[in-house]
C-alpha cells in the first residue's frame, strides 16, 4: 500500500503545483463555465450493419461469413450554472433480434451520471460515472466504435486555463458492498484502482506538450487485501505549421502484473501530417508496442506493453485484429507503421483511406523455430456523408492479407484466405431541447 499512497501523493502534488501557478495567471479570458442556467436534452440512435468475414479473428476452411445490425439508444440531460452541472445519459444497446420485445426484462443502462462543483471559474470538482478521454485517446478513451462505449465511476478535480489544462482523477471500484475487507472479486479485465493525472500544455502557437502518468491497481487472486500495482508515465509533444503537423509520443510502463510479474515496457508513436489544402490530408506515421522475446527464456520481466483503457481501432486498422493487449499480439509486441489519405469531396461527402504494414516487435517462436516478423497489410476504406447537423452515414469496407506468422500470433486462420469486413453505420443526433437563461 506504501507504493498507492507514494503515487497518489505524487500526483496530488504535481497537479497542485500546476493548479497554484494557473490561479496566479491573469484570469481575464473568458470561462469555461457557463454564463447562464442552461437545459439540454440530447439523444444518438446509432444503427450498424455488418458483415464480417474475419473482422477480429483470421478466417478458415470452415468459417462462414457473419450477418448482422446492432446499435445503440442514448439519451443524454444536461444542466449547468455558473455554480455546478449535473449531466446524466442512459443508453440501450443491443443486436436486432437479441431480445424478445415481449420480454420484460430491461436492459437500459446509465452510461454517464456525474456532477461538476466549480470552486471558481476554473476549478471543479467532477464526482460520478464519467469519460476520461486524454490526448489522442491511445490510453484514455470513451471507445465510441463500441456501441457500448466506455466510462469509470470516479472523482476528478479539474483546471481549464487559456493555455493549460490539467486533471487528477481518482477511481476505486467495488462490486457489492462490504462489512468487513475490500474483496473486489476480479476477473482481472477490470481495475480495482486507478489514479490518473493528464496536463496539456500550450506552450506557444506552434508547440504543445502533453503528459499522462497513470497507477492503475488490480486484486491478488489469493490475498485479496493486496493490490498489484502498475504504472504508465509519458506524454506526448506536438509542433504545429500552417501545412504541417509533427508529433512524438513516448510512454513507459513498470510496477507489477496481477501475478506479481515486475513490468518492464515501452510505447512509441512517430507522426506528421500534412495538409496542402482544406480538401486533402495525409498523416504517415508508426507505433511501436514492446513484447517478449521469445528466445530469452531466462528474462523474468513482463514487456509487453498495455494500453490500457485507450481506443485500438482508430490506431490499428478498423478489422480490430489487436484491440486486446497484449493476449491480441501473443505477448510479442507489436510494429504499425500507416498511412492514412483523406479526401474531402465538398461539404458532405469525405473518402479516407488507412494503410497497416504490421509487424511483431519481438521474436515469436511456433514449434521450436522463430517465425518472421512481417504479420500482414491492411487497407481500410471509409466513405462518410453528412446529410445535416444531426444525421451521418459512413461506409466502410476494409481487407487484410495475412501471413503465416499472423495465423501463429493470432493462434489460428488460414494464410491463404482473404479476410474481409464491410459496415453501413447510420448516426442520428438530434437536440431534442434546449433553453437558457441569463444569470442575474
């Protein structure tokens, strides 16, 4: 427990440093917190069909293609004063036909419920079920592909200022509650605590800085009053042009596994992108997880970097074939380089097209010998149209080729078979209500 109260003290630290340095800033730019009692009520019906023929899992001689539409319905209240909010959204998220509509049993769920206190005009205090969503969203995300998305139940003390912003969020997770002792009953997908700090730093128009150093803790299976703790340190620092964007992120990753394995791995991600005009933009860049190297059996350290509770889809191909970590990369790690081309034909409609070469980053061993380190390509397209404000209709049809390290990794498939996955999503948005009113 030394090592949980060492971290949250440091972070604690950290974000009050920055908060005190922030408070003695003029304050004469406008704020973050609403001018006015403000009530809106938002919904998202979201609706996708799909067809999948190795979308997550390599294809073989005896699969057969998936054919199917799932979705979501949300609902969303939002009420802010100059003083607190109060947000809540509940969302239903099913396949069509999943559930017989003469059943009675429901399955609605509170997707987001949380307050915000503003001490002052930047300072708050967020207490509830609530998004964390950080940088790029590689580590922290709110996982929208997923119908069912993703939020913690947790407190967050907040700073917004011009030029930087910082958070401290805070979660520690229960199942039922408890008389005596704090058995959290894991499945160990899932953190029993978690500190994070986020600061994003504008230094001047061209360069930005960004650090997230997280402790996220889970259950010993057999002591349940210890917790293994691991943590993320990093950032990322970003240089802005009128045409051009360059960017490097690095994180490192220690502690202990849930089975008190200790942690040794690393995160890279290279990036520029260029935009000649408002029609075009091409970003070219990589990202680097580290593995095991197979050939090491005496090495007792864990490598394989985790993600934690980032989005993989955006970063690693819309087939999701590396989207849980490390068990996806068979613990040998992973090497992405892309290209992503986007192109916008006029207001409503935009073609992009994303490229994957993936590699293992370490050495993986099948049946004695070490296999070769190329995994495969893939190449995904995506064709969206605006038809207003509130409604979107994206098409996507994406395809990977294999080889036979991928069926190792992947522990299963057929080299020989294209795999393939093709959607129609339709998104419906709408602001239901909204009215303010001024504060006097």
């Amino acid at each position: 427990m030394r090592v949980f109260f060492f971290w949250l003290y440091l972070i604690g630290l950290i974000a009050g440093v920055c908060t005190s340095r922030l408070l003695a800033q003029n304050t004469t730019v406008a704020s973050p917190t609403p001018p006015s009692k403000v009530f809106k009520i938002e919904a998202e019906l979201r609706s996708r069909t799909e067809l999948r023929n190795g979308y997550r899992q390599l294809r073989n001689d005896t699969t057969t293609v998936a054919f199917f539409t799932g979705g979501r319905t949300r609902i969303g209240f939002n009420y802010q004063t100059p003083k607190y909010a109060l947000v809540v959204s509940a969302q239903d998220v099913r396949v069509w036909g999943e559930t017989d509509g003469r059943s009675n049993k429901s399955i609605f769920q509170l997707f987001e419920g949380y307050g915000d206190y503003f001490f002052s005009e930047r300072l708050s205090l967020r207490a509830g079920r609530q998004r964390l969503m950080y940088d790029n969203q590689r580590l922290f995300a709110q996982n929208d592909w997923r119908h069912t998305a993703n939020a913690h139940d947790g407190f967050n003390l907040r700073y917004i200022a011009p030029k930087l912003k910082t958070e401290l969020a805070v979660c520690f997770n229960q199942k039922v509650e408890q008389i005596f002792g704090t058995n959290f009953s894991p499945d160990f997908s899932t953190y029993k605590f978690l500190a994070v700090h986020y600061l994003l730093w504008s230094i001047n128009k061209q360069w930005t800085l960004t650090t997230i150093n997280a402790t996220d803790g889970f259950q010993d299976a057999q002591q349940v009053e210890k917790i293994h703790f691991r943590h993320t340190n990093g950032g990322r620092i970003e240089l802005t042009q009128p045409k051009w964007y360059a960017t490097l992120a690095a994180y490192y990753q220690w502690g202990k596994t849930v089975t008190d394995q200790s942690i040794m791995a690393y995160y890279l991600q290279p990036e520029v992108k260029y935009t000649p005009n408002n029609k075009w933009w091409v970003r070219l860049g990589a990202e680097v997880m580290s593995g095991q190297n197979a050939l090491n059996t005496t090495d007792t350290k864990f490598r394989s970097f985790v993600a934690l509770y980032g989005v993989a889809h955006r970063f690693n191909g819309y087939m999701d074939l590396f989207t849980a970590f490390p068990a996806d990369l068979n613990y040998a790690g992973l090497v992405d380089p892309y290209l992503f081309v986007n192109y916008s034909i006029n207001e409503k409609w935009a073609l992009r097209s994303d490229y994957h070469v993936f590699y293992s980053q370490n050495n993986f061993v099948q049946n004695g010998s070490t296999i070769k380190k190329y995994l495969g390509f893939e190449n995904d397209w995506l064709l969206n149209y605006t038809l207003n404000d509130a409604t979107k209709i994206e098409w996507g049809l994406c395809y990977l080729l294999p080889t036979e390290s991928l069926t190792y990794i992947k522990k299963g498939g057929n080299a020989d078979l294209l795999n393939y996955w093709g959607y129609v999503q339709l998104t419906f948005k709408p602001t239901l209500f909204q009215h303010s009113s001024v504060m006097k």
